[in-house]
C-alpha cells in the first residue's frame, strides 16, 4: 500500500480533546458535566465586532488578499502592540494567519531545519514538541516546577544548549501553568539566546490574560527584535477561538519566508474576518479588561478553593485561565483522578502528562465556566474526595 510519510508518526495529538470527546458521550447520556478542560473562553466577541463581521459580509469583503494580511490589519497590530506591550515593529513586520497555531507553524517552517534542537517548556503547549519533531528536529524539554514557582531553570537550558540549538520556544504566561516569566528569567533567555545566536519563538498568547503589572516582551530587550517571533492572536484574548485568527511579529527576512508557506498553502486569511479583527483591537466597550476581571474572580475563586481539597495544593497563576493543580499527595496517579472526577462527579480536567513529563502528578482545570460553576464543581470534588482523604491524612 502506498505509504504516510514518515514526518506524520512524529506528531502528537492535544490530550484535552480526549477528555472533551468523553465528557459529551457522558453529557449525552444524560450526566451533567462541568467542563473545565479545552482551553476555550466562555465568552463571544463583542457585540461591535459581531457587527463588523456581519458588515464585511454583507459589502462583499470576501475576496483573496494579501498573503500577508490586509494592510489596515498589520498596522493596527503594529498600534496595539505599541500601546498594550510597548513593542515597537512596523507593519512590514506583522503576518496575518488563519489562528496562532499556524503563525507558530508558519515561524518553525520558516527557521527550523531537520537535526537542529529546539529547545521548549516542560509542561508546555504540547504542539512545540510535536511539531519540532515533524520538522525533523529534536525537541529539547526545560522544567518549569513548582520549586521554582514554574520558572525556568536557566542554568538547566545554559546545560541543555550545543552547537546544534537554534531556537528557545516559551510561552509567558504559560498554558498550563499560568506562570508569567519573570524580568530576570527573560534578560537571562536573551543573553543567552544572544551568546548562542539563537532564535527565540515567543508565544505570547496570553499577554492580555494578565493579572497583575504590565506585560514583558522579550521583543523589547536589547538586541532581541532581531532574533524573536512573537505568536498572539485573537482566539484567547478577544474571545475569537472559531473565528481561527492570529498573527506572528518578526524581523522583516522572516516574514517575507513566511509569507511564501502562505501562499504554498493556504493563500490568505479570510477577509472578512480580518475587517472585524480592527474592531476588536480598538476595543471600544472595553470587553477585554472586563473579561480579564471576570478571569481573575475565578482564579481567586476557584485556587483558593482546591487548595481546600485535601490532598491537592496549587499555586496562584499570574496569568492565562488555567489552575495547575499537584495531587501527588492524595496517592492517586493524575490519570486516575481525571477519571475519577469525570466519571464520578462529572468535573472534566485534563491529566498533566499530557503537557509534558514534569505534568505528571498535576491536573489542568480551565477557568471558561461562570464562577457559579466552578463552585459547584469545587463542591463535587470534596464530595468525592473522601475517596482518598483517609490517604492524605497518613
Ligand atoms: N499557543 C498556546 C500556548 C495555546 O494555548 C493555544 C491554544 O490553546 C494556541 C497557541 C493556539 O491558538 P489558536 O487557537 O489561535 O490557534
């Protein structure tokens, strides 16, 4: 039989999607679920970008257009970037794409070669591993562990560097830790990434998804707007996730590489979507910081409650809407407690080891249900931890 290339056994799936397949056969079967494991807001779009997308279709805005993203669009992410991180590219520097997924596909086609190693968070994002791999090179983890408040060990990625690393992938905040790297892990990663002329893929995601002071790129460090992409979109921050909108930010040699896989594959991103995507930047009913707040209810929520549970401890993230939960002390592997919060009291999170080895003893849950919900789900998870409080007691 004619063959699948090889390039395809390299790559993994998202665990989440397991869990989500399993929670609805439960839900159609009759049980009620509490959904705590896509990463997916529980909001919509503000009404005036509904608008927006409704004008651009309705006056014909449906047409090809610039591989790179429509002009007014780049310009206004090259503003906003000014305005919310201090970023300072130009518009020649921005590449529209259909989601961040594939800005961050686009940005490792384009500097990523076969043998290289790539360095990336342990837990982390579990597409930078596997599409490194589909790219023929070696993914290289760092730890990010709760000894050291889920921030890089730069002595441990100072050891992992050899001649054949190329590029550091993070993610601040990070998903599924909620860690916002730290002023001194990200001048430490630039010196480092300067020392050993290395590309640094900065996934900024959940830049706006912060909960305290004001967000860090490592873009503005010295010498580093040369050597860093940035990968951000509207699928978290602006509540966009199906309208499948990002963008990547980098020097202008590396856009133009880009801009040829867009035009190998996909063409360009849809129009209309990019006509409403400027409505969201501005942000004239200020949803973004009311939907942060909302966020930062349910963290306070929601940490402060597992942290009742016996058995489970977890620190509280500075960023993104994920609660990172250690339950090595209730003596159940995190796969068993998956199972046993879904099927028992039918809470759905995701076992950790689906973001990386250091994953293993920890639970992600999603801050995307009203804070009503995740009571009720903090209440169904005491319910059901006698199953293993006498454990914890020991
Ligand atoms: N990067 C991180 C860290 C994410 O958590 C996600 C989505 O969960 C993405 C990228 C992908 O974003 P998009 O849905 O815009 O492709």
């Amino acid at each position: 039989m004619a063959r699948i290339a090889s390039r395809i056994a390299e790559l993994t799936g998202e665990g989440a999607l397991a869990v989500f397949t399993r929670a609805k056969e439960l839900e159609r079967a009759g049980r009620s679920i509490i959904h705590l494991e896509l990463g997916e807001p529980d909001f919509h779009p503000a009404a005036p970008v509904v608008k927006a997308v409704q004008e651009a279709v309705a006056t014909g805005r449906d047409r090809y257009v610039s591989t790179r993203g429509i002009p007014p669009l780049r310009e206004a992410i090259a503003e906003y970037l000014r305005r919310t991180r201090r970023v300072k590219a130009a518009t020649e520097n921005v590449i529209v794409a259909p989601g961040c997924k594939m800005a961050l596909a686009m940005a490792m086609m384009a500097l990523i070669e076969p043998g290289d190693e790539v360095l990336y968070p342990d837990p982390g994002f579990p597409i930078y591993p596997s599409f490194t791999r589909g790219l023929g090179a070696r993914a290289v983890p760092f730890g990010l562990v709760e000894k050291n408040a889920f921030q890089p060990d730069l002595d441990e990625i100072r050891k992992k560097i050899t001649p054949r690393t190329t590029t550091l992938i993070f993610n601040s905040p990070n998903n599924p830790t909620g860690t916002v790297f730290s002023g001194e892990a990200l001048r430490e990663i630039a010196e480092l990434a300067k020392k050993h002329d290395l590309w640094v893929v900065a996934d900024e995601i959940y830049a706006r998804i912060l909960f305290g002071g004001e967000y860090e790129s490592i873009w503005r460090l010295p010498g580093m707007a040369e050597r860093t992409v940035i990968i951000d979109g509207f699928s978290k921050s602006f509540a966009m996730t199906g309208w499948r909108l990002g963008y990547a930010v980098a020097p202008k040699h590396v856009i133009d590489a880009m801009d040829l896989v867009v035009l190998n594959t996909f063409t360009c991103t849809a129009e209309f979507t990019q006509v409403a995507a400027i409505e969201a930047l501005n942000d004239s009913t200020r949803a973004v910081p009311a939907m942060v707040g909302e966020y930062r209810r349910r963290r306070d929520l929601f940490v402060q409650g597992l942290n009742c549970v016996p058995g489970f401890r977890c620190q509280t993230p500075g960023g993104a809407f994920y609660a990172w939960v250690n339950i090595e002390d209730t003596g159940l592997a995190a796969e068993e407690m998956q199972k046993l919060l879904l099927e028992e009291v039918g809470v759905a999170g995701i076992a950790g080891a689906a973001f990386g080895a250091n994953g293993k003893n920890y639970l992600r849950f999603s801050l995307v249900s009203a804070a009503s919900l995740l009571q009720e789900a903090l209440e169904r998870i005491r319910h059901v931890s006698v199953k293993w409080s006498a454990a914890v007691a020991r």
